[in-house]
C-alpha cells in the first residue's frame, strides 16, 4: 500500500504553522462565500464561517501571522459584519442565530489577533458597528454564558484599542437596552475576565473529551490538502493508531450520527384535503349542492361519486409518490472497518466520525466520505454518484484548485459514501459524514424537492378552464333570470332555469373522463415496458420539449465492449456484438490493410514511400471486409495473435458461465478484452491450458505509470513479458514494431520479426490512436517482448527487479479501442424526436470528448448545424450565473463532466426558458434533477432505487427507445382530452345558446330542469368517455409539442367550439320554432321534440368529434368500437326517456311522432354535412388547434 511520506505526527492539539500566503488564499475563498452565501445553495453560512473560525484557531491565534492584507481584511470585516447581526423568534423575545454568535466571535477574534483588521475597524463609525454587532440580543437575562462572555469581549475591546472615539461602552449598545449590559459588565463574569491576560473572546465550540480539549475541524472533502496536513488537522488521529475510543463520544455529540435522515412521513390527512380541495373538485361538489337544490337528488349522487373517484385515485397515487425517500436508507452501509486505539475492528457506519481512520478492502461499499492517506491500486465505482461505469483510480495527492468545489469525479483523493470498491485496498480519514456527505445532500435536495408541490400541465390547464367555466356560468345565470324576469316569467322558475344552465356550462365528466383517460393510457404505456407513477405525467410527457438524458446505461448500454483493434501491420478488426458476453455471439470482421492504404481519407499521416498505386492486377474480392475464420486462433496472421495474447494474458478478469448465465469478475476494461479474446477462442484459457503459459509476475496498473505488464513462462527459459496502456506512454517504451510482413505466428515472438522503432511508425500510431479517440472509443496499446531466463531465477520478486524483465525495449503490435457502445435503436428514436420538435440533450459525467462522440454518432450533437454544436462542461458551468445559463444562446446539447447540481441547473434553467422538461437516468446522482423535471423518466434495471421512486416513469427495459412511444402515448392522451373537452364544451354550449336566444326572444323555454339534467347525463359522459379511447391519429408524431403555457382550449379550439355549438343550437331552435308555430305542437310535445333533437344531433356529433380536424371519412364510424357502444347506451335511454311509462313522466317528456323523427334526421344530416365543410375549411386554411 502506497504511504506518503511523513513522520509520526504527535497527538495532540498544536496550530499549524503556515506561510502567510497560504492562509490568505484560505481567508479569499472563505470571504467570498461570505457574499456569495444566499446565491450559492451548495455551501451554508455555518459551514462557511466553521472553515474560518478553525483557519483563525490553527493558522493565526496565538501570535502565528499577526499581519495580512489590508484590502483582504477589509472584505473579511464587511463580510462579517453582514452577518452578526442575524436573529430569530418572535418580536418579544428576539435572539442572535448560532451563524451570528460565531460571526461575531470570529469579527472579535480577529480583532484581537490581526493588526490590519483592527485598523479597518477604527475606521468604522460608532454608529455602524453598533447596528451591524447587535450587542444588545447578547447581553440580555436569557442569553448564554458564551454569549455573554463574547459582549463582555467585544466591548472591553473596542473601549481598549478605540479610546478616543468610543470611550464610553454606552456608545455600542442601543439606550433601551444599556439596563441589560449594565449589570453584565457588573458582574463576576466581567471582573474575572478583565483579569485575562489571553484571549478574551469565548471558543465557539469545543469538544472535551476526559482531559483533552479539541477543536474538531468543519466536514469538508480537504481534496487540497496533503496527507501531512490532513495529519495535523485531525490532531487525534494517528496515521496508523487511529483515533482513541475515549474520544468518539464526543466527537459524535459534536458532528452527529452518521446516518441519512429519516424521509418525512406523509401525512394522509394533508393529501386527502389537498385532493377535496382541488379546483375541479370543488366545482363538481358546487354542481351537486345545485342540483340537491333542485331536488335531483340522483344527480347529485352521481357527481358525489365521481368526485369520491377521483380523489381516491388521486389520494393513492400521491401516497405511492410518499414512499419516494424511504429508498435511501438502502444506501446506508450497516458496518464499516475502522482503527481505534491501534486495532482494526468492524463497527456499526452510524458510529463513524470525522476523523477516524477507515480501512477499504475490495468490495467494500465506502461509509462515509473518505480522504485517503494511504492506496495500493485502490479503484471505486462511483456509478451510483457520477452515473460513469468505469472504476477511477484512485491517489492520495493534493488536488490544488481555486474553487471550494470540483467535479466529483476530479477528485481523485477522495472516496464517497454509498460507492464500492472495484479492486485493491485504502485507507483514508472520515471527512463528512451523514447529512453532509454527497449522498446526504442528494437526499436533502430530494427532501426539499418533494416538499414544492408543482402542478402538471394538464392540471394547471383545467383549473384555467374551470375558472373560466365558472365565470361564464355565473354570467350565464344572472343574465338569464334577469332576462326571463324582465319578460314577465315567473321568478322562481327562471332562476331554477338559470342554476341548470349554470349547471350545464360545468362539464361534469371533465375531471373522471380525464383521469380515466390517463389511466387508460397507463395501461398502454405498461405493456411497452414503461411504468407510470403519476397518472398526470402521461399528459406531461406528451408536451414535453426537451428531454435531457444521462449518457451511461441509458442512450449506451453501460457496459465496456472492444469496438476494433489496430495492428501494426495497419489492418483494423472490428467486433460485433461486443458487449455480449457469449463468445459464440459476433463476428470479428477484418479491413485489410491494403483496403486501408487505399482510402486516402482513413489516413491522417501518408508515407511517400508507399506508392498509392501498383501496376500488378488488384483483387478486389480480397480487399473486401470480411468476417475471419475463428476455428483455428493458430492460423491467425501474427499481428492479430500476438494483439490477443496482450489482451488475454495481461489481465486480471474472468468471464464464466455460471447457473445458465454468463458472469464476470473484474475491473470492466479488463472484462472487455477478456470477452473480446474469447470471441476469438484465444481467452486465457487458450494460452494456459492448451499452449502451457504459467503467469510468473505482475505489475500492476498505476495512475503514475499509466501501464500494467504481466510475465509469462512458456518453458524454463523462455519469459514473455506482456504490457497494456496509454498508447503515448507504451511508445516510450518500446525500441521495436512488427512489420507488416512479420512471418507466421508459429511460436514466440522472434528477433527478425521486428523492426527497429521510427519516427514515421510512432506518428502512424498516434493517428491511429486520435482517430479511434475521435469516435469517443478509450484506447489502449498493446506490447510485449520475450527474454531468455539465463540467471535460472526462480523466485517472482527476484524474477521481476531483473533490468531484462523492467517495461522497456518493448514490441510494438496494436492498439485495441473500447466503447460503452450506443443501444439499438436510440438513434432512430433521437431523429424521431427531433421530428417531433422535441429537443434531445445529453448530460453526462464522462469527458467531454467522449460525451460529443457518442452524441454525434446519435445526432445529439451535429457539428454543422447552428443550435446543435456546443458542448460546455460542468465546472464552466459554474462559472455562470443563473440568468447567464438562461440566457445561453445557443443553449448546448452536451454538457460534460457534471455534478449532480449541475444537472439541477440545467432543468431549472431549460424551465424558466419555457421549456417542459423530462429528465431521464439511472443513478442517485440524477435523482434530485428528475425529481425537480417536469417529467422524471427512471431505469427499471440499471435504475437505483432511489431514482425509481423519485421518477414519474419507469422503464422497465432501460431502452431510450421506450421514450418515444410514451411521449406518442403522452400526446395520445392529450389529444383525447381535447377532443372530448370540445365535444362536450359544444354539446353544452348548444343548449346555452339554445336557452339564451328563446329566453332573449321570449319563446317558451325548450327544456325543463329535468330535461337538462337528462341531457347532460346521457349525451355527455358515455360519448365523452368513448372519445378518451380514441386511437391515436398518424400524425400524432409529426406535430410540434404543445405550447406548455398555452391553455388547454386555445383559441382555434374556442372558435370550433363556438361555431360547433352555434350550428347545433340553429338547429334545434329551427325545429322547435317549427313545431310550435308551423306544425302548431303543444308546448311540451315541442319541448320532448327538441329534446331529442337536439340529443341526436350530440350523440351524431361524437363521430364527427373523433378528430377535430380530419374528415369521418378517414377516421372511419366503427374503429372506435368503444364510440359505438357508448351511443347505442345513450340513444337506448333517450328511446328509455321518451316512451317509457313513468320514466317519460318523471322526466316531463312527451311522445314523439314519427313526423318529428324526419325532422330530426334532416337536422342531423345537415349537422354532418356542417362540420366536414368546417373541417375543410381547418384544413384549407391550416388553423392550429
């Protein structure tokens, strides 16, 4: 295990003795956190003012740097004095906040300690520093005895070094509460401190553990800090020792358990009242007391049921949404391996604090945040935080930056909470432990996420259209009983008139067919694979516009495949299939290097030697790429054996078929070569137990080297000595290549196989390297020489230091180029996205390079169209403010190397520029940002659990391709809901109008209360709940997403309506007009004619609103089967209605002749042949809907 070197650090508390300018670097950063505070949600004002109070204990007090820079000084004062004076409670009894206590302590020990502070603070008018010190909240009865004590201090103080501007203390403290401070500076307290010779201001918060005092340092990462440092911050711990057991107690009082905090339980009460008292809700419940007003008491039973409906399915889909933070306490790890008092023992994670000494073993899940002190070839997956599945290498140097926060995949120094360990072993200080770790935080972004309840689209479209109902209802009323009133017509019955038209306008179905719908279109969207949480996002998801998605696991496959090989001979291998780990899966299709020579623009650097052209005849059969024969790995060409050797031998992985699987174990790089070697039926086996090769040493990779070489026996003399990596730094090492007419591969490597290393070879490399890089493949080089064993050594270590068996004078024979490939399919459904004016943006952990190859190779990212080329990475990120990330234009389509707050930026951001955002991923490192999505899209398989909850879509297959379908779902679902919404707006606007002109023309009016009721009972729920089962139109993905701040009837909607319920209203006025004054019918046969008319014409009228703008014609009458039925139910209880016995009574209906059914079918012909011409004319004209 790697050790820095340090000597034996005493235990116990002495300052750290730095150079000035070290300290002040540390003072800038701090300071400028001071203002940047409110802005900067990543840090807290306590966190901020710890980090200085322990630079003041360890790095000034006591004399050790009595002078810094004036200017600095001046920024830390006002920085300071911004924060003293902080308070909280009621107007009565207010207090100073523990952030302003220790602000002020600081501002005095700083005061005491620091010339050039002490000259800013004489400048400072009396009156300033008495607003901005707030003294008087310190010196109060109830204030503590460190609150007084620091008063106490910061008078006596200024009265001592200002004597001649503040003399007299009274100047500091308000008149009103001199009383207070008065008897302070009169008490014992202040007598025993004017004694003091030390400092007078009081220690904020110190730890007492027996005899020992500490200052436990503030729970930060330290990435910048060297192991000696750290050593000296954590005074109490011994680099071998570990921490004494006495002083965990006190340390855990201070920093607190390590454990995530308990997600808040949903209160059921809450939720329930939140469903009753939504909107819609409300306005069903209106529509219930009016019609137990009328005495219809049926009526109101069916709309007391459909508001118990929707508030149940409601009510459990938010208590499913409840359980979204109990995921968490699944990334807690129970036990942890730590040193105390000098013995490794295994403990309960929740019992770790900062500074004890945490020992990681391969497997290990790490317990809390970890700076390491000591490594041997120590990798962590941090897949579960960075969303990368590749294992980062791990180190204990100092990371030197400018900001308090880098990537978390920068820092190399440090392991975190909740990832595990890929390979080798660690040991590291515990630096951050529950709620202040990386994960901690995660979960408190989620906690806070979950508490802003933001409505959907849809929701907030229908409490737009419910508020205008409810006004136009209202309108409706008063204008008809005022009208019918002037009239001279009975006062009570116009008013009853009135209260059912009101009625009438609120389409009572809306919120049951809409939730009906959705859940509909759940169901659909289930047996694609894709799992709905939230019924409202299936609408969301149908007006998205943009739909940022993670790269790793969910537009790739998450998992590494060797995607070609190069060999020095200049022929190129590709691998299909290669991240199957079935050998029998793939073929490896040969590009011969002539093929290569040939193709001018495959070549970056040409070689004037080598003539383009030959006289002798080409066989082009033979310059064709073409599967090899994988029978007999022997009768390979040797470049291609020898490429496969170093990739089989040179390697720690396995891949086995175990209980019907295949299995790996193993760094997944290493994995990638092994399966692709197998592929090839030369895996390891091949070479140990068919060719008898005994592995004799091994170096293992280092992130210094950037090289692993492993030595094999193939006899007692003979070693082969293999070697894989970083294709620049194998070049340096190797003297020789293999030319492209080596001989056959009969045996080991021969000495005139080889050619001496050049220039123009080493530049062909590096070409061939870039070109690889550019397609956003890892590259590494493949070597190896063989060496006569004259010495006889037998023992490894002794094998391995001999000058023969060191990496150098290597052979030259490939470079092999792996891929965490794109899945099947994504590309496609990325340009139908795109198709569908819905934007595709990549957000991903991985370098930038890579992110924009493989974003190119999707057509995320196309070079050479403007608003599809940039790509920034997170720490530039940073840099922006909120609005200049707004304001980004073009806003880019790859964001690189980011945080998980990055991530939560960027939905914000795309938000407040009026986009809808759906936020896909897999790790907990995309929770908080699909939690804050308008729609949150989760991985079923690769998925943590955390992620699902948090989601509003699961997919079960983990395929991006499973997106498109849900929004096409999505889009389906709102454009059932838009149909029905202006099928039963027109249904219900007819009657308005049909009302509004008889009451307005004083023709009898033409529906009894009853009729009303019956009418919107059977011609608007059953029609309106076919049309929530429309199939879906062919066109559907060939719109543009809806406006998501347009409302849910627009105004081309509103115009169909209003025309819709005219033409409707026409009609039936025509023939009742008719049978009163032309056929002279009684008024109540007049009024059941209507009736039905007007029924008929509705119930005619939902074929015709299954597109709102394609002709019955293409739509058809009986693809809709559900439509069918639903009419057939309502025409069997108009027939009902109409002549049955005492049903026709009770409703105030009449028998209707056959004369009137031919005016009837007249009027619904003319309807039909209305509507096509309206349809025509949408068309015609192309009115956007």
């Amino acid at each position: 295990m790697s050790k820095p070197s340090s000597d034996p650090t005493p235990n116990v508390d002495v300052p750290i003795i730095d150079g000035k300018a070290s300290i002040e670097q540390q003072i800038e950063v701090f300071v400028h956190d001071l203002f940047d505070v409110k802005e900067n949600k990543a840090i807290s004002l306590e966190e901020v003012l710890e980090g200085l109070r322990y630079v003041m204990h360890f790095r000034i007090k006591g004399g050790c740097q009595p002078h810094f820079d004036i200017g600095l000084m001046r920024r830390l004062c006002e920085g300071l004095l911004l924060n003293t004076g902080h308070t909280e409670g009621h107007l009565l009894r207010k207090r100073a906040t523990a952030a302003a206590d220790l602000a002020f302590f600081l501002f005095g020990d700083f005061l005491e300690e620091v010339h050039e502070f002490r000259a800013i603070v004489g400048d400072k008018d009396v009156y300033e520093l008495r607003s901005q010190l707030k003294i008087h909240y310190r010196c109060q009865p109830s204030s503590s005895e460190q609150q007084k004590r620091g008063a106490i201090a910061i008078v006596q103080l200024l009265t001592e070094y200002f004597p001649r501007h503040i003399s007299d203390w009274r100047d500091l403290i308000k008149e009103s509460e001199q009383g207070d401070m008065e008897q302070l500076l009169a008490s014992p307290l202040a007598k025993e401190m004017s004694k003091e010779e030390k400092s007078k201001m009081p220690r904020s918060t110190d730890v007492v553990a027996g005899n020992t005092v500490m200052l436990p340092p503030p729970q930060a990462l330290y990435f910048d800090r060297s192991v000696e440092k750290l050593l000296r911050m954590f005074p109490h711990t011994h680099p071998d020792n570990g921490l004494p057991s006495a002083l965990i107690p006190a340390l855990r009082e201070q920093y607190g358990i390590n454990r995530l905090p308990d997600p808040p339980r949903p209160s059921w009460i809450k939720m329930l009242w939140a469903q009753l008292t939504d909107f819609m809700v409300l306005l069903l419940l209106a529509a219930a007391i009016i019609q137990a007003g009328q005495q219809e008491f049926n009526s109101m039973a069916v709309l007391l049921i459909v508001v118990v409906l929707n508030t149940v399915i409601g009510f459990s889909q938010e208590w499913k949404a409840g359980k979204t933070l109990s995921a968490l306490m699944d990334l807690t790890v129970p036990k942890a391996q730590v040193i105390r008092d000098g013995e490794q023992q295994i403990v309960d994670s929740d019992d770790l604090v900062p500074g004890d000494l945490a020992v990681l073993d391969e497997g290990d899940a790490v317990p809390a945040d970890i700076r390491l002190t000591e490594v041997a070839q120590l990798e962590i997956v941090e897949s579960i935080l960075t969303g990368e599945s590749l294992p980062v290498t791990k180190k204990t140097d100092a990371i030197k930056a400018k900001s308090r926060r880098i990537p978390l995949g920068d820092c190399l120094g440090n392991v975190f909470m909740s990832t595990t360990v890929a390979k080798g072993r660690g040991k590291g200080i515990v630096v951050r432990t529950g709620v202040q770790t990386e994960i901690g935080k995660i979960s408190t972004a989620i906690q806070a996420g979950s508490k802003r309840k933001t409505k959907t689209p849809i929701q907030r479209r229908l409490d737009k259209l419910g508020k205008v109902l409810v006004l136009i209802a209202i309108v409706l009323c008063v204008l008809v009983a005022v009208i019918g009133i002037a009239w001279k017509k009975n006062v009570q019955e116009m008013i009853n008139v009135g209260l059912s038209l009101a009625v009438s306008v609120i389409p009572e179905g809306l919120v049951a067919v809409t939730t009906v719908t959705m859940a509909l279109g759940v169901r659909r969207m289930a047996s694609k694979q894709c799992v709905v949480r939230t019924l409202p996002a299936v609408e969301s998801l149908g007006s998205v516009t943009v739909i940022c998605s993670d790269k790793t696991g969910t537009l790739t496959e998450g998992k590494m495949g060797t995607s070609e090989m190069w060999t020095a001979d200049n022929t190129v291998y590709r691998f299909t299939e290669s991240t199957s780990l079935d050998p029998t899966h793939g073929e490896i299709i040969v590009e011969p290097a002539e093929l290569r020579r040939r193709m001018i623009h495959m070549r970056r650097t040409a070689t004037p030697a080598e003539p383009i052209h030959s006289p002798q005849p080409i066989d082009y059969a033979a310059l064709r790429s073409r599967p090899i024969d994988k029978s007999d790995p022997s009768t390979y060409a040797p470049h291609l054996r020898y490429s496969l050797m170093v990739a089989a031998l040179c390697n720690n992985a396995s891949v086995h078929f175990d209980n019907n699987e295949w299995k790996t174990v193993g760094d997944p790089t290493e994995v990638a070569l092994t399966v692709a070697a197998q592929k090839a039926n030369a895996g390891p086996r091949y070479w140990i137990d068919q060719l008898k090769y005994r592995k004799v040493f091994e170096r293992a990779f280092d992130s210094e080297r950037k090289l692993m070489s492993s030595a094999y026996a193939s006899s007692e003399r003979e070693i082969t000595v293999l070697c894989k990596g970083a294709p620049e730094e194998l070049l340096r090492k190797c003297t020789s290549y293999l030319p492209t007419a080596a001989g056959p591969s009969t045996g080991a490597l021969q000495e005139e196989q080889q050619m001496p290393m050049s220039e123009e070879f080493a530049t062909q490399v590096t070409d061939e390297s870039s070109r690889m890089a550019s397609h956003g493949l890892r590259v590494l080089g493949l070597a190896m020489k063989v060496n006569v064993n004259d010495m006889q050594v037998s023992d490894p270590t002794e094998l391995s230091k001999l000058p023969s068996m060191a990496e150098n004078n290597f052979t030259f024979v490939g470079l092999v180029g792996l891929i965490d490939p794109p899945k099947q399919g994504v590309k496609e459904s990325v340009e139908t996205c795109q198709q569908a004016g819905i934007r595709v943006m990549m957000i991903t952990g991985d370098h930038v390079e890579t992110a924009v190859a493989i974003a190119s190779k999707l057509g995320i990212f196309k070079p050479d169209v403007p608003g599809m080329s940039r790509a920034i990475l997170g720490r530039e990120l940073d840099l922006l403010s909120e609005d200049a990330i707004i304001e980004l234009d073009p806003f880019p389509n790859v964001f690189a190397r980011v945080s998980p707050d990055n991530k939560l930026t960027i939905v914000k951001a795309l938000q407040q520029r009026g986009e809808l955002v759906a936020m896909t991923g897999d790790g907990v490192n995309d929770a908080p940002a699909i939690k804050s999505a308008d729609v949150g899209v989760a991985m079923g398989q690769a998925g943590t659990e955390i992620t699902k909850q948090a989601a509003d879509l699961v997919l079960l297959n983990d395929n991006f391709t499973t997106i498109v379908s849900a929004v096409e779902e999505g889009r389906h679902v709102f454009d059932n809901i838009l149909k029905f919404i202006v099928y039963l707006l027109s249904c219900n606007g007819s009657e308005i109008f049909l009302m509004l002109i008889c009451t307005i023309a004083n023709i009898e009016t033409p529906f009894t209360v009853m009729m009303i009721l019956w009418a919107n009972i059977i011609a608007d729920i059953p029609p309106a709940m076919a049309l929530g089962v429309e199939p879906r139109e062919k066109t559907l993905m060939k719109r543009p997403p809806r406006d998501p701040r347009s409302g849910v009837v627009t105004r081309g909607v509103w115009l169909v309506i209003l025309i819709q319920s005219l033409m409707m209203s026409v009609l039936a006025l025509g023939s009742y007009v008719l049978a009163l004054y032309r056929f002279n019918y009684e008024v109540h046969h007049a009024q059941s004619m209507v009736f039905t008319n007007l029924t008929m014409i509705q119930l005619i009228h939902s074929f015709l609103s299954r597109s709102v703008h394609l002709s019955i014609i293409k739509t058809g009458v009986i693809s809709n089967r559900w439509m069918v039925l639903a009419a057939g139910v309502s025409f069997f209880f108009l027939i009902l209605g109409v002549y049955a016995p005492g049903i026709s009574t009770w409703l105030e209906l009449s028998f209707v002749s056959w004369q009137s059914w031919i005016m009837i079918l007249v009027c619904c012909t003319i309807q039909i042949g209305f509507v096509e011409l309206e349809k025509f004319a949408l068309r015609y004209y192309h009115v956007t809907i």
